[in-house]
C-alpha cells in the first residue's frame, strides 16, 4: 500500500511539474472589425474539455481578465478572453472607459454581435468540447454575458459578477437556453433594488433555470483587486465576496458540466 502511495505521489508531482498554462492571441473578426482575445489553457490536459469565455469589464481586455482566464485553465477548463471593443482599441482612462462602455449599453444589438463573435471563436478551439461551454463576466462584461443568453446563443450557462442586470429587451429572456447566474453585491449603488427585481421578473416570467446571489457588505466591482477597499465611493474590493463568488462560478459550473474537467 506504501508503494502504491508513493507511486501515485510521484504521478501527481510530475504531472505538477510538466503542467504549464500556455496564452495564445488571438484574431479574429466580427463585420469588417478586427477583435483580439486571448485563449488560455492547461497544456498537459489531452482531451477536449469545456470551454470559458470571458467578457472583460468596462477598461477593456487587461491583465484581470487574463489572470481569471489562468485560474479557470488550471481548474481544467480551456478560457478565452474575448475582446468587445476592438483590436488596439483600449480606454486609456476612466472617463474614456465610461464612453466606451455607454456606447455597447446603448446597441445591445453590436454588443450581442461582438460577444457572440468571441462565442463562436472558442468553440472552434482545438482544444474546446464545443457542445459544453460557458462564459463569465465582471461589471460591463455581467452585462454582456447576459446578453450573450438573451441572444439566444447555445451557452449552457453565463455568470455575471456585478454586473449590470438591466436590459432595454426584457422579453429576449424567452431565447436563453442555458442556466444563469447573477452574483451581486447587496449593496452596489450601480444595480438599485428596483434594477434587481425586473431582472427577477425577467428571468421568472421566461422560466430561466436562475440564481441571483447578494454579498453583503459588498459594493460594485467587489472582485476587482485594483478597485481600493472604501465602499464610500460605490466600487471597491471585498476578500470575502470575490473568494465567495468564485466558490459558487465553480460549483454553478461543476453542476453544467459533471465530467470532462479537474479539481485542484
């Protein structure tokens, strides 16, 4: 029994040790506009396995998206960042960002395009089982994937961390295929409580399989690690809501998708 023990100790720290997560850039198109994302992946894992996409928030593709893209590749799923504004084209401040993102808000119809664009994209992986695939967002981007569902795309299921939950097309619910769920700080001046409640109303008159989950104590942005600790200023990181949140993104999509993905 020892030496069977040992053995599989030894499996286990080789596997660790030839294990590497790789990033691939990406091209691609939607229209006549060029997107850049950025796929994500472990590349000691053989089989095909599910596939994440990642909708970025309201600064762009950065390296927060693709940090979250190398913790999902180490969970066993295959990530892919995508890119909604374009390529090269990145807010250079936060006014600049606000802009930027009111102008997807205000065409829900390019916004659909752009993040079905970079649905279809990681379906084509290689490395994809393009028949289980979900997606996750952080504020703009819990908004995009939202609406990625609404557009009736074939996602199992989306995830949006405080995102905005409000929609100009409530009744698009009726195309969702896939589960969703909305994970909220309770206390995000962004997302009032009556912005909540036609968003419940939305996905119960659909009949959506959906889950909404408020963090108490927490504000907008409460997994951004960049975004200051002083709730006062309605956007700010809470420890406990983002480990809490990533803890529920896992068992949401350990539930869609039973095998095909590991548990470290």
């Amino acid at each position: 029994m020892k030496t069977f023990l040992k053995f599989i100790g030894v499996c286990m720290a080789l596997h660790t040790s030839f294990a590497a997560i790789r990033t691939e850039t990406v091209e691609y198109k939607e229209g006549d506009t060029t997107l850049e994302g950025v796929l994500i992946y472990d590349d000691s894992i053989v089989n095909k396995r599910p596939g994440i996409l990642i909708a970025h928030q309201w600064k762009g593709l950065t390296d927060y998206e693709k940090k979250r893209g190398e913790m999902l590749a180490k969970l066993g799923y295959v990530a892919f960042a995508a890119d909604i504004y374009g390529k090269g084209t990145r807010p250079k401040d936060v006014q600049e960002a606000g802009e930027f993102a009111g102008r997807y808000k205000d065409d829900r119809e390019l916004l659909r395009k752009r993040v079905n664009a970079g649905f279809e994209q990681l379906k084509k992986s290689r490395f994809v089982d393009g028949q289980k695939i979900g997606a996750i967002g952080y504020c703009f981007g819990g908004t995009t994937v939202l609406e990625l569902a609404r557009s009736g795309a074939d996602v199992d299921g989306v995830v949006s961390f405080h995102g905005g939950l409000g929609t100009p097309t409530p009744d698009d619910a009726k195309n969702i295929k896939g589960k969703v769920l909305a994970l909220h700080g309770a206390d995000d001046p962004y997302v009032p409580p009556a912005e909540e409640q036609s968003f419940e109303e939305e996905m119960r008159k659909a009949k959506v399989d959906w889950q909404l989950v408020a963090y108490g104590n927490a504000v907008h942005s409460f997994t951004d690690w960049n975004a200051g600790s002083d709730n006062s200023k309605g956007a700010a990181y809470n420890e406990k809501a983002d480990k809490r949140s990533w803890e529920d993104m896992k068992d949401f999509f350990n539930e869609l998708f039973a095998s095909g993905t590991q548990s470290r």
